[in-house]
C-alpha cells in the first residue's frame, strides 16, 4: 500500500470513531403497513465536510459545510415501494406505530396519475430502482411515506448527498481517485450494459450506502443553481439548501448506468430537464412522469419534522387528490 492510501485509511477511521461517538441515531428498517416491504434507513452523523471541487464551474468553491445528522436510505427507491404510493391500496391499514413524530391527512395527498406505457421501458421493475419520476411525484411519495408512517421523510439535499456520499473521503470517489476500481462500486456506462440494475449487488461506502455512484442518478431537493456555492466563499453553510420553487431545473447527484465516469464523482452535478418528457404526447405533459429519463430515481432521508408551516418547502405544494 502506498502512503496517500494510508493516509486516506487513517483519516477515515478518525473520522468514522469521531463521529460514531456522537452520533445517537441508529439504524433501522422502515416497515410499512399492509405490506411485507420495507426501506433499510442508515443513520448518518452529524459533520463537517468540504463541499465542491476545484473541476468544474458549477462545483466552486470548495467550502466548509456543516449537516446535521440524519437517517438515509441504504439502496435507491425501488419500483417496488414506490407502487404502493401509486395503487394507494394500503393506505387505510392503520399504523401502529406509536413514536408518531407527524400527523397528516394521507387521504389528502395527491396520488401520481397511473402511466399509460411502461415507464421502466422494458428495463424491469421487479426489485429494480424506480425510474422516469419527476421531482414532484418523488416529492409526493415522500409525503404519503410521511404519513403513512409517522416520520418525516423528504428528498436529500444537495449538501446532504454529497456529505453522505463522502462518508469523510476528499477523493474524487469514496473509494479513491482510481478510475480503474469504479466498475467494483458502480454501474456506469462501461459495465451496465445499456440498462439500470437491481440495487445493492456493487461495494457500498463506508457508512454501508450502496449506489451512491451510478446506477441511478438521484434527485435531490435543491433547485439548481450554478452560482449556489459561490455565497459561501470563505464562510461556512449551515445546512444549506436552495428552496425548490419552479418545476425546473433541479439538482441531480451521482451519475447513473448511462453516464461517463467523470459524472459519478462525489462532487458531480447535474440538472434536471423539460426534454426528458419530449415523447410525452400528452397537452399539457404529464406533472407526475418524464418519458425520456429511465437514468432517474432518489433515494430519501428522514430528519426531525419542521413545522407544518414548512412542509411545503420539503414536499411542494398541496395538489388536491382526484378520486
């Protein structure tokens, strides 16, 4: 083993016992009513990391960040999950869980429209990461996930991926700044053969997320903004988020099974686009499906609820439910 690889080894471990000390969440399995599935949530500890790369535009400056701690999924959103929000079969089992941090209405929730093709476009969807959403519908399935549970579940920010995606490295990838090892962690173009792939089968980083580079690429919260970082050159974000207000663009982390590697760094950014519904026939296009964007999911996070006054900075505004 080389000295840069040691070095890496032995800051990690630092931060890792570090922060284990004060980190009271633990991870758990997210059961959901009137169904056998469930989400694995990782518990991410609070932290400070340096946020960006001196690479691109859009990823300067790098600068200090400071995130509370949270809970993440382990694995993207699965097709799987995200039809029970869609059938809305399971909605009236009633859930027994009584450390109920939030109480709303999941009869008011609006459900996303049932697809008229297969949004999976033949990639599969049996255990397979959810694909063709927009930011709406996967805002909306965190908020009937909210309450159907009792926990308040969102979409991650920006900040947020990034800092659980490092999991303490400054490396290009979690695992280094070998582009050679990629194809052990990741499904890209190199080795995906041309179709997104179950989650879980490549190593995971060391807080035990799997997928956060390629497979799919993942929606974040944040409204994109190339100039975002900018603001804190030479200060220090405290939980930073660019509040979502227009349908886009929004930021995307991670890279997907369709993109060059340079597109999975830790530090990579994206923007989502009105041309990933161009073959949608429909006037207007659907608010619920892209049709052109099967590289896309999200996986989501659990924090302490805010307000109610908040909820639509975190889940969009309220779409009366058709029934």
């Amino acid at each position: 083993m080389n000295l840069k690889f040691i070095t890496t080894l032995l800051l990690l471990t630092l931060f890792l016992n570090g922060t284990s000390q004060k980190n009271p969440l633990k991870d758990y399995k997210q059961s959901i009513s009137g169904s056998e599935l469930s989400i694995d949530m990782v518990a991410i500890p609070s932290g400070e990391f340096k946020m960006g790369s001196s690479i691109n535009e859009d990823e300067k400056p790098k600068h200090t960040v400071k995130v509370n701690s949270f809970w993440m999924a382990k694995y993207e959103i699965t097709w799987d999950v995200y039809y029970l929000y869609l059938n809305r079969e399971i909605d009236n089992v009633k859930n027994t869980n009584p450390k109920r941090e939030i109480n709303t209405d999941i009869d008011a929730i609006s459900g996303a429209t049932v697809p008229y093709i297969d949004m999976s476009l033949g990639m599969g969807t049996n255990g397979y990461p959810v694909a063709n959403v927009t930011h709406l519908a996967a805002s909306k399935f965190c908020e009937w996930l909210s309450a159907k549970t009792g926990f308040f579940y969102r979409l991650p920010t920006e900040a947020e991926w990034e800092y659980a995606c490092r999991a303490g490295t400054e490396t290009k990838y979690y695992f280094g700044d070998d582009v050679s090892k990629l194809g052990e962690y990741a499904w890209y173009e190199v080795n995906s053969k041309g179709r997104y792939q179950k989650g879980g089968q490549k190593k995971p980083n060391p807080f035990g997320l799997y997928d956060m580079h390629g497979n799919m690429a993942e929606l974040t919260l944040d409204q994109y903004n190339p100039d975002a970082y900018k603001k804190y050159n030479k200060k220090v974000a405290n939980n930073p988020l660019e509040v979502p207000t227009k349908e886009y663009p929004h930021s995307v982390r991670g890279g997907s099974w369709d993109d060059d590697s340079d597109m999975l760094r830790s530090a990579s950014r994206y923007k989502s686009n009105p041309n990933w519904k161009k073959r949608d026939p429909q006037l207007p296009k659907s608010k619920w499906w892209h049709t052109d964007a099967p590289f896309l999911g999200f996986r989501i996070v659990r924090v302490k609820s805010p307000s109610e006054k908040e909820y639509e900075k975190y889940w969009g505004k309220a779409i009366p439910r058709k029934k």
